[in-house]
C-alpha cells in the first residue's frame, strides 16, 4: 500500500491557474517599483507580477495570466508617460480605474555609504527630472535606467559606494540599501496618476459618484476641425480634464487626440458632446468609463 503524502499536491488544473490569475496584478518595473507600491496599496489583497515592459504587462492581462495592470500615465512634475498614449489604444484592454500615488523619493546607497563619497546617481528618467535640484546640489552624474526598482538592485549588487540611485522606501527595503535622504523629489506635489487596465470594461453607475470617461479620436485634416469637433463639450457643459495630442504617421499629418472627460457616456450632455465629437472626428475610441479617484475631490491621495 502506498503512503500518502503529508503535503497536498498544489492544484494545477486550469481552473486552479484562473483563480491564481485572478488575484494577480501586473506592472511595469521590477519588485519595489512605483507601480508596484500603488499595486499594493489599492490592491493589497492581490499578489504583484513585475514585467520587463508596459508591453509585457499588457499581454499578462490580455493572455489571463493576470487580471488587472497598473500602468503610470502621468506625473505632475515630469508630465506624460513615455509611449503609454501610442501603446494603450492598441492593447485590446479597457480602463476600469484609476489611482493618484504620492511620490517619495529616496536617495538609496550602499549600506556605509555617504553622501560625500557619491559620484552618480541611477533611476529611471521620470525620477531623475523630478530630483534635478538634489543631483546638481551634489554633482552628481545621472544616469538613466530603465526603472527605478531595476537601477536600486543595481547599485546594491555592485556595491560601489559612490554610487546611488533614486527609488522607493520599498525598494531600500527590499534591495538592502541605506536611504541617504528622504523627500529629495523637487516639488512637494510630486504625484504620479495611474489607470488599471483589465480585459472587460467597467461601467460605474454615475448616481454613486463621479465617472470619468477616457477616449481617443483623430479630427478631420480640415480648418478648424479640433476646435468644432471639441465644441460640444463647451455647449453641454462637459469638462475636459486631459487632453493630449500626438503623431501617428511619418508624414506627420495625422494626429490623434487622447483626452479624460467628466461624466459617463450614457448622460445626456456627455451623450450629445460625443455625437458631436463623432460628427467632425473619425475613430472615436472610449478607453474606459470608470470612478473618478477621490483625488480630484480632495486635491490628494486617501
């Protein structure tokens, strides 16, 4: 007779697989990102998956290997995110959220490390622009990496005391470096805005609380095409939140719009603004209709 294991075999059947996917979130970075700290914040019940890139994390929800991505779009400091605009239209996912994330910036070393003793500072270019004030303070020379998580597990592998590099609290923690200084960022409202990409759109109820709508449009290549195509939102007094443009061709003719609007599809004014939107653009998009953060209430994170 065979003796029973005293351990359950872990289950992995596909529906074992789907329940994991599931309770996963991906991001872009590796293990002590930004993104990965705002994972962990909204979603503290959910395991966080890092990716090599916003392309990878796009496909870990689109193939079901996770359920949700939390990409950075924008920050007030440093502005839009790179390539998020030209990538999101195209990755078959929908918004169903979004997220203000204060932040903190900390100037990590090896530990024994000193201010003194450093020459060079790496993080990701988003963090570097937002602590121009702290690099030129010391001397330092920036150097670029593709995260901010990524460039602290660098320093910390090469242990070079000269080095640092610019990352989360979370980050120190995890890597085992010393953080020199606290708060280095530039401005004091330094905060990154986040949207959370699943497979299935959401649609809010707008009698619970404010909606957003996110959506993307190319105008006619007439006169005065983007100012009529945005006059309905004037006349049915629909804010604009965002609105952005960039080239979609080698010719540079053609540029697409992506912009943030308040209120849901479904009202009657944001309805009619989109009719008319439609009538003088071509390929109107919506992206994601879902809650408005309690950050555009209350001017900062909760």
């Amino acid at each position: 007779m065979t003796k029973q294991s005293d351990e359950t075999p872990a289950d992995t059947t596909p529906m074992a697989e789907a329940a994991d996917a599931s309770r996963l979130i991906a991001f872009q970075g590796s293990p002590g990102a930004y993104s990965d700290l705002a994972c962990r914040g909204v979603y503290p019940e959910m395991r966080t998956l890092p990716c090599a890139s916003f392309e990878d994390a796009f496909t870990a929800v689109r193939d079901g290997r996770t359920a949700l991505a939390m990409i950075p779009i924008e920050n007030s400091v440093a502005g839009r995110v790179a390539d998020i605009h030209h990538l999101m239209p195209n990755s078959g996912l929908h918004i169903v959220a979004e997220h203000f994330q204060r932040v903190n910036h900390h100037l990590l070393a090896p530990k024994g490390a000193t201010l003194g003793e450093l020459t060079s500072v790496r993080s990701h270019v988003q963090a570097l622009s937002q602590c121009r004030i702290l690099i030129r303070e010391l001397g330092l020379k920036a150097v670029v990496h593709a995260d901010t998580a990524g460039a602290a597990a660098e320093v910390a592998a090469r242990g070079d005391p000269t080095e640092a590099a610019i990352a989360s609290a979370l980050a120190g923690e995890i890597y085992g470096l010393d953080s020199l200084k606290v708060g280095i960022e530039d401005a004091e409202h330094n905060t990154t805005r986040f949207v959370i990409l699943g497979r299935e759109p959401s649609d809010p109820d707008p009698a619970a609380g404010p909606v957003m709508t996110s959506l993307v449009f190319r105008v006619r290549s007439v006169p005065a095409a983007l100012y009529k195509a945005l006059g309905g939102f004037a006349t049915n007094g629909v804010n604009i939140t965002k609105l952005e443009s960039y080239i979609i061709d080698g010719g540079f003719t053609v540029a697409q719009f992506y912009a943030d609007i308040e209120g849901h599809p479904d009202q009657r004014p944001v309805r009619l603004a989109l009719e008319e939107l439609s009538f003088f653009s071509r390929e109107v998009r919506i992206l994601g209709v879902y809650p408005a953060h309690s950050f555009r209430r209350q001017g900062a994170p909760t």
